[in-house]
C-alpha cells in the first residue's frame, strides 16, 4: 500500500511541475507579444486561472498525501501499529457498514429536500440538504425552522433521523471499531 501511496504522491508531484511549465509559457507567449500594454488587447486568462486553482487543489491532496504518509514510519511503534492494523481489519465491514449509512443518509436528504426546500434554507437542494443533516449529528440544528415549514412532518422527521443515524447507527460503527480493535490486541498480547 506504500509504494502505491509513492507512486501517486510523485505522480501528483509531476503533474503540478507540468501544470507550472503550461502556465509559464502561456503567460510568456501572451507577454511577449507587446500587446499588453496596449488598454485596447484582451487577454484572456481564464485558462491559466483555472490551472492555477487545480495546481492548488493538486497540492493540497498531496501535501494530505505526504502527511499520511508519516504513519508508514509511526507503524514500528507497537501502539501506532495497533491502531492502523485495527483499521485494516475493520474494513470490509466497515464498507459495508457505509454502504447501509449511505442509503438511509441519501434517503433522508431526499426526504428533507422534498419536505423544506420551499421555506428552509438549508434543505434549497440536495446537497444542502446532506449538509444541513451532517451539521444535525454535530448538533447544529435549528429544529424550529422546519418544525414552522412542516409541523406535522418535521418532528417524525427529525427525531427518527436521530434516533437512526446518530443512536443507531454511530453506535453499530463504534462496535465495529471496537470488535476490531480487541481482536488486534488479543493477537497482539499473543
């Protein structure tokens, strides 16, 4: 898993090298013609912004990348390997724990979307919608806002989502966790 992590953080690397060469030379072709000083030339720069704002996003998956990768040398500590070969095991039922999160999730973002969107902001499209439910796990809610747009639905709404998503669910990822991690030290104490 290293050296694909290598692989892609270098791939990454280059990318950005050749997206900084386009630019340099873009630019330098549009200066070296003179017509910049000239108010009447237009130079459309749209092209090289948008590189600009994708070398950035570039660099800041791989510098997350390079961070990542600091774990490859915290792994010869004992504690450190236990947690990362915790997540290890905890995979496939992890996948397949958020495969069942996922559709309840979209499923209520969908609901809420039909239910607010006339009169909350929060739920205008879909995407704020999952929005506003990720920030409603987190506790920042406003319960009157839609319990005003639709105050038959909204608390059958809002407390089934929570006794769901947040008791049910967060719950199930936590024994999932849990279950991996005593396995991971049961065999480490072996």
């Amino acid at each position: 898993m290293w050296n694909y992590l290598d692989v892609l953080n270098l791939s990454l690397f280059v990318v950005v090298i050749i997206f900084r060469i386009i630019m340099t030379i873009t630019l330098e072709q549009m200066f070296d013609t003179g017509n910049f000083k000239s108010n009447a030339a237009y130079f459309n720069l749209q092209g090289v912004a948008l590189m600009a704002t994708q070398e950035i996003n570039i660099n800041a998956i791989n510098m997350l990348l390079c961070w990542i990768k600091t774990l490859k040398y915290l792994n010869h500590f004992d504690r450190i390997h236990q947690l990362s070969e915790t997540l290890v095991r905890a995979a496939a039922d992890t996948v397949l724990f958020m495969i069942m999160f996922l559709i309840i999730f979209f499923g209520y973002a969908q609901a809420g979307y039909m239910m607010f969107s006339a009169d909350v902001e929060g739920f205008r499209t879909i995407f704020r919608s999952m929005e506003s439910l990720v920030l409603s796990i987190l506790g920042e809610f406003d319960y009157s806002q839609i319990e005003r747009s639709n105050r038959h639905l909204a608390p059958l709404f809002f407390f089934s989502y929570m006794l769901l998503v947040f008791f049910v669910l967060l719950n199930v990822f936590i024994a999932i966790i849990s279950s991996s991690f005593g396995s991971v030290r049961e065999a480490a104490a072996r």
